[in-house]
C-alpha cells in the first residue's frame, strides 16, 4: 500500500473512480485497481468526496481483510479530519454486530485442532499426520466431511461458540441490518468469500464503494472466490466498474513482466497495465539443474556476490512460496536480508526483490490450482520497485511451469 501520486494530483482515472459513485444514481462501484496504481490514495479520496457530497461520515463503514490496512486507512482519514463510522476488519464488525445484537458467544479459537482430534478418533490410522495437515479444507471427503459438519455445528451450539467462518455467517443473519450504514467501502475486494459477499450485500447501503485487482486474488486457502471480483455486476444491480491502469511503484521492465506473467492464467480480467517509471534493469532469472533448496541457495549467494551492478545484498527482499522455504533461508541468510513469503508481502512494496523457489511442485505449488498460483507469481514481481530477480532450478526432467516463460523474458544467468 502506499503507491501513487499525491491525492492532490490524482490522474483523470483515480478522479473519476472517487467521484462517479456520488454524483450518478449507481448502486455500487467497482474500481478495479492494478498493481501500484494508487488504490489506497483513490479510496481515501473517494470517502472525502462522499463527504463533500453530503453523505455523512459516521454512516460511513471501511472494510479491509487486515488490521494493518485499517490502520493505514484511518490514519490517513484523521490526517483529513475525517472519521468514520467503521474502519476495520469484515470479522470485526460482524463480531460487533452481534455483540451489539445482545447474543451471548464466545469464539472458538482454534477449529482446525478440534477438527484433527475428531479426525483422530474416527481414524485411528491418521494419529501420525500433523494437525496441519488435517486441517486442510480438502483432507474431508464424502460421509466425513458431511458427519463433521452435523458435528461442528451441534459442538457450536451446545458450548455457545462461534467459530472466526461462522461469525459472518451469523451476523449476516442478524435482523435489522439495512441502513444501519449509508456507504459501504470494501478495499482488497478480490479476497472476499462467498459469505462475506452475502454479509456485504446485506448491510444494504445506499452506496458500495469496493476496490481491489482479481490479479491478485491469492487467498483460496481463506475461502476467498475471486469469481466474485470478476462477476462484480451480476451481485449488485444498478453497478459500474473503472480501471485504475497506471503503475506508478514498478519500473518498466517489471510492469511489461507482470504484464505477460498473468497471462499464463487461463481466466483473468482483460487489462494492461501502464508504467510511469522509467526502465531499470531488466529482470534476472538465476538458474541451476539438479539441486535442492539449500544448495540453490548457496550457489545463489555465491553468484550474486561475484556479480557488479547489482544492489546490495542487504538491501534485498527475499520473497518465498512456502514457510519451509523462508525457515531454510532465514537460517543461513546474510545478516539483514529480509525474508518472508508472497502472502504475507501482499500490499507492501521493495525496492529491490528476488522471487526464490521457481521449482516443480514449489512453484506453482502442488497443492493449489494453477491460475492461482500464477497469481501469487503475479503479485511477488509486482512488489519490486526498481530490480527484479528470480531463482528457479530444475530436477532431471522435472521443471515448473514459470521457467520457460522466465529464460523466454528475463537476463538469464546460470548457477
């Protein structure tokens, strides 16, 4: 987050996206925001137009996917003498609702462990497999996933709990919902499941202001359904939607990269995206065959440092598909280089990034659908400001999907 111009200087689109809404009979507003096109500062500036515009900023609700991006937003609206009714996390104004409601809960904190012992105890045989992975969605099947489901909601119900997926669910059932807020701004729409769509709509707002890029949807795992992003028109009637196409985080050569990147998806919105830096090098992809993780790692730290024009290694962020992958890296990483994963890099920004772990079965991982992984791909180069890098590897005739469109677009050095 944090990408654009100043909101003093929006470009023609961002002034369109923030003004539109209030100005025309629309129900609802979809502006669908590319990567470092300014999203926040049009959010921002679209909740002072609707003040300007009469709509009162206590009727106002801000929904995000993180307490982090709640924080940014109500510090920049306080900066404005601009305060909302709420600004904060969908789960955290269900759970207010429902307080407010009179309901007495308490939230179950951990499902995925009550649901690995009940496992357990039907399959003895399962005793050895991590709670980790029988807490996977789709580790249930058949007679077990229907016969946990009778049970998880008569465990509920007898301990007067509510899980953290069953909180919206409930609270979108709550009566007396409509009017409740007069405008309705959903930022990161394209993380949003199916009940938190249902949980939105039934607030029934005069006005919905939602934004958000299904190139970045990458939170399956979490129920999100990017169809809802892409199907926007067909949820709320009496809707629009406006592209946000300029870059202004990325260097050229990243954005044209990302650009060709999502369309190894099958299923996208249509969309180019517009750099407004000027180019920086070109992006690298430092390849080896036959190697593991740990000594991909070594000849990569070892190469870079033989290299010259290239940043520093301390000013690196290291950007990873899988916690295993950031563990082994942080255990023999340079001091100060920076590692962590593409889900938790989502809405921040580098100047200098490399993407490790371009593998078969790592990336694009085994265990997710392919689009989405493209989108995870998508969003790790779209992080780096000024220098982009990869390191992939291949295991005798095994190789990820990603490499021949990276040796195809990128310098390629060999490790």
């Amino acid at each position: 987050m944090g990408s654009g111009p100043p909101q003093s200087r929006l470009n023609s689109r961002q002034l369109d996206a923030a003004t539109r809404l209030w100005s025309t009979p629309l129900k609802a507003l979809q502006v669908v925001a590319g990567a470092g096109s300014g999203k926040t500062s049009t959010l921002i500036a679209a909740v002072e137009e609707a003040a300007r515009q009469n709509f009162q900023p206590q009727r106002m609700a801000i929904l995000t996917f993180s307490r982090r991006a709640a924080h940014e937003l109500r510090d920049r609206l306080e900066v404005k003498n601009i305060r909302v009714g709420y600004c904060g996390t969908i789960h955290a104004l269900a759970y207010r609702l429902l307080k407010d409601s009179g309901r007495t809960f308490s939230i179950l904190k951990d499902s995925a462990a009550l649901r690995a012992s009940w496992l357990r105890q039907r399959h003895p045989h399962f005793e050895h497999l991590p709670t980790r992975v029988l807490a996977r969605r789709e580790f249930l099947t058949g007679d077990d996933a229907s016969e946990w489901n009778t049970f998880f909601e008569s465990y509920l119900f007898e301990h007067a709990l509510l899980d953290f997926d069953s909180l919206v669910t409930a609270a979108t059932r709550l009566p007396g919902l409509t009017g409740r807020f007069e405008t309705v701004f959903v930022d990161e729409f394209q993380d949003t499941s199916p009940d938190q769509a249902d949980f939105i709509r039934s607030l029934n707002a005069a006005k919905y202001f939602v934004v958000g890029d299904d190139w970045q949807s990458i939170y399956a795992f979490r129920g999100a359904d990017v169809s809802l992003t892409r199907n926007f028109k067909s949820l709320f009637a009496g809707s629009d939607r406006v592209f946000l196409l300029h870059n202004y985080r990325s260097a050229r050569h990243i954005v044209k990269l990302g650009n060709r990147a999502i369309r190894l998806s099958g299923d996208f919105v249509k969309k180019r995206l517009k750099a407004t830096r000027s180019s920086a090098a070109k992006p690298v992809f430092f390849f080896a065959r036959a190697e593991t993780a740990g000594a991909v790692w070594q000849k990569f730290l070892n190469k870079y440092l033989s290299l010259n024009k290239l940043p520093a290694m301390a000013d690196l962020t290291v950007l990873v598909r899988t916690n295993a992958l950031r563990r082994l890296i942080e255990a023999e990483a340079p001091e100060g280089l920076q590692v962590m994963t593409i889900h938790k890099s989502k809405g921040l920004e580098f100047d200098n990034v490399i993407v490790f772990g371009i593998a078969e079965n790592s990336m694009p991982h085994r265990d997710n659908v392919y689009d989405e992984e493209v989108r995870l791909l998508y969003v790790a180069m779209t992080r780096a400001r000024h220098f982009l890098g990869f390191v992939g590897w291949e295991n005798g005739q095994s190789r990820s999907k990603f490499i021949p469109f990276l040796m195809r677009h990128c310098r390629l050095i060999y490790l």
